[in-house]
C-alpha cells in the first residue's frame, strides 16, 4: 500500500513540474515577440512595406520666340515678268511686339502704264506703309503660324505722263477721232490713305512662311495735276471707284529670332463659394 501511495505521488509531482515548465516556456516566448525580438526576415518585410517612394513630374517649359519676319511680294515680282506694262517691286516686314501685336511695313515702288478706252498714261513712284497687325489665332505646341487683321497709314510720291488720249464725240455721224499723243508730265504728285489688312501667314519650313492678305484703301489725301486725274497711285492701285480702293498680295517671309519669352502658364481661378 505504501509503494502504491508512493508511485501516485511521484506521478503527480512529475506531471505538476512538466505542466509549470511549459508554462514558463510559453510566457518567456510572448514575451520576447512582444519586446521586438522578430526572426530577420520578418524584421525585413516590415521595413520594406512601410518605405514610402515619391516620384515627382517637371512640366517642360515653353518659350515664344520673338523677332523679325522679313519677306517680299511674289504677286508684284511675278507680274513684272509676264505683263509688259508693269515693273514692281514690294518688300514687306513685321516685328514682334507681344504675344498677339506686331508692328509692320511695306515699302514699295511701281511703273505702270494704263490703257484704256480713252486714255493711256504711265504712273512713276514709290510708297511706304506702317501700322500693326493682330493675331487672333492660337497657337498650340511649337506652331508660330499668323491669322491677323491690321491697320496701315499709307504714303505716296509718284508722277503720272499722259501718252494719249481721246476727244468724246457726241456727234457719231463722222465716228470716233483718232488718238493724239500728249507726252505731258505732271510731277511732284502724293497721296495718302487708311488701309484694313487681313491676312494669314504659314510655317511651311523652318522659318519660312508663306502668306496672303487683302487690303481695304479709304484716300485721305490725294494731290491731283489741273486737267488730270491719279486713275492709278502706287501703293493704292485703281481709283476708279472714287476714294476706295482694294490690293492684295501674296509673300514669301523668313523669320529672323532675336530672343525667346517663357510663356506663363494660365492661372486658376477659384469658384467663388
């Protein structure tokens, strides 16, 4: 009875030592996880997860180029090779003011000579215009091209020479009389007139351009000979229809840069609350 008392106790007190080591074993393992103690790889994966990465985008910076734009008139030149009648020349130029404005000018001369039913006289002279232009297209990416519409003050000297002419006849029973040669000259002639310009300009090469504009003349001034009237001022053309008259040409310009201006990006407006 003894030996069996003996060999419950033992086992109990065995049981009892093994349950209190596990327990220890447990509580120093929670212990150690919670103090930091990680195996390496975890502590690794931890620290590469929370590493925050930022990238960050420059938008590139656009500059408007600023300068000349020096041409000629191709109508003019290629009129003075196939018409007999006529010799030209017009070049033609504008500056850069600002985004939208340029200052501009031509600068001209014309020999002409007129034919018609009862008069043919040979206009001399040469002409100067200045004014502006305004650009009202908008431009997007690196295009530079130009639809405008401007104002020019426009100036004349010339003289005129009256080759022949003819005597109206009321009388139609003896028909028209032959033409008389005058040769009579009137010199120290001026003009000057408001002109509206509209007209386009094209980037076809690197900075080449091709362009077209119409021209609207009102005469401010108009010097005229005692027995003669200006049918034809250089510059101005016809004056057929009274003080009103209308051109136009035809250019080829090559762009001259002389510096560049960052553009300004447009600012936001807030909503107002």
């Amino acid at each position: 009875m003894k030996h069996t008392l003996r060999y419950i106790f033992s086992s109990l007190l065995f049981l009892s030592l093994s349950f209190a080591h596990a327990q220890e074993t447990k509580t120093v393992t929670k212990d150690t996880v919670s103090e930091g103690v990680v195996p390496k790889k975890t502590a690794v994966t931890k620290t590469t997860a929370t590493t925050p990465k930022t990238d960050s985008i420059v938008p590139p910076v656009k500059k408007d180029r600023y300068g000349l734009h020096l041409g000629i008139d191709l109508f003019k030149l290629s009129r003075s090779f196939y018409d007999k009648d006529y010799t030209g020349l017009e070049l033609v130029g504008d500056y850069r003011l600002s985004k939208k404005h340029y200052l501009a000018a031509e600068v001209g001369n014309e020999n002409k000579t007129t034919d018609d039913e009862r008069v043919n006289f040979t206009t001399k002279g040469s002409y100067l215009k200045v004014g502006f232009d305004y650009n009202g297209y908008e431009n997007w990416l690196d295009m530079e091209n130009i639809i405008s519409i401007g104002l020019r003050y426009g100036f004349s000297t010339f003289n005129q020479q009256l080759n022949t002419y003819r005597i109206y006849n009321t009388d139609q029973y003896f028909g028209e009389t032959p033409a008389l040669t005058s040769g009579q000259k009137y010199n120290g002639l001026t003009a000057s007139w408001i002109e509206v310009v509209a007209g386009m300009k094209a980037k076809v090469f690197n900075n080449v351009f091709l362009g077209f504009s119409i021209r609207f003349n009102r005469l401010i001034s108009n010097k005229q000979p005692s027995g003669f009237e200006n049918l034809y001022i250089p510059g101005f053309n016809r004056t057929y229809n009274g003080d009103f008259g209308v051109g136009f040409n035809y250019t080829v310009t090559y762009f001259v840069p002389i510096f560049k201006k960052v553009v300004k990006p447009a600012e936001k407006k807030t909503a107002k609350k």
